[in-house]
C-alpha cells in the first residue's frame, strides 16, 4: 500500500527500478485556451546544479546521457484519470555525480495564455515500482497557487547511501526560467 505524504514529508525509495508519475487537471472555465503542462527533471550535483546541460530532462531532452532517467513523452492536454506525464529512472545506472533530481511542472506560453497553477486542481506526484507496478509514495499539492507557473512537486535524493523522496509542492512565478536560473 502507497504512503500518501504530507508537505515536507519525506521517505525512503526502496526500489531501484521506478517511475515518476505526474497527473493534474485544468478548470474548464479559464482563460479559454487549452492547458499544456510539462514535467521535467533537473539532474544534479551535491552543490545543487545541473550535472551538465544534458541532464536536464524534458520532453525535447527526453534522456540523461546515463540512461538512467528517461521522460515518456509530452502530453498536451492533461485529458483523463491516471499519471498525464510519466519519468523512468533506474537508479542502478545513474551517473556517479549524480545527488538529487528535483521533478518540476510548468505550464507552457503561461503567460501569453494567462494561465497559473491557481486554475490546475488534482494535482499530484507519485512513484511506483517499475517491475511491481506497485505504488510506493504519492503526494497530493493542495496549496493555491494562484500567480505561480511553476511548481516543483517533489524531489529525490541520496543520503548515507539511500535514496529518498521529498514532497516539496513549492512554486515560482517565473516559469521554467526561474528553475533554469536556480540550478544551472
């Protein structure tokens, strides 16, 4: 059974083969415009930047030079129940450099669409085993982001040799600039 988290909450990821599953949904009375949210990772160092350019994930980057995290593919429009973008990461093959992956959500063109988080709802982050398909943790954001464009949802990092998930929910006004900017 899945361990739903807290803000803040954080837990062991036992399991070297998992994905990251993202889902949200947009209000239908917005701006007019359609929705198109987009995950991605940042892959970084124990200083907290990019390992190199490469390891930045997304759906033009879709995978790390290690092959160890792999981004399934953009979906445009959030439509249906389930994870709307999904990331594989298979920690037996990760970079050595590698200390933490934080899993960011951006809506794209926000502000040409005038669009915010405030007008996304079910929004959550969880993790399952990839061989089991069992689901391990799941973090649900609740806050009102009501100016933000983007949110980072959780994130994963070693300590003592383990592997952990933080759920985060924090968000940015500037877009996926503002991420760009923190960690590159």
């Amino acid at each position: 059974m899945a361990i739903n988290l807290q803000k803040g909450q954080r837990e062991t990821i036992n399991a070297p083969k998992f994905v990251v599953g993202l889902g949200w949904d947009a209000n239908s009375s917005s701006t007019g415009t359609a929705f198109d949210l987009d995950a991605s990772v940042f892959v970084m160092n124990e200083n907290k930047k990019l390992v190199a350019d490469e390891f930045f994930v997304f759906y033009n980057n879709a995978k790390t030079p290690d092959g160890a995290i792999e981004h399934t593919g953009d979906n445009l429009t959030g439509a249906g129940d389930g994870d709307d973008e999904q990331i594989r990461i298979d920690l037996s093959k990760i970079d050595s450099r590698v200390n933490e992956l934080c899993v960011v959500v951006t809506i794209h063109d926000a502000d040409n669409r005038r669009q915010n988080f405030g007008q996304v709802r079910n929004s959550f982050i969880r993790i399952f085993d990839a061989d089991t398909r069992t689901e391990l943790l799941k973090y649900e954001l609740e806050e009102d982001f009501s100016i933000e464009t983007a949110v980072e949802f959780g994130r994963i990092y070693k300590r003592n040799n383990e592997w952990k998930f933080e759920a985060v929910g924090a968000g940015m006004k500037g877009g996926l600039q503002d991420y760009l900017n923190k960690y590159n």
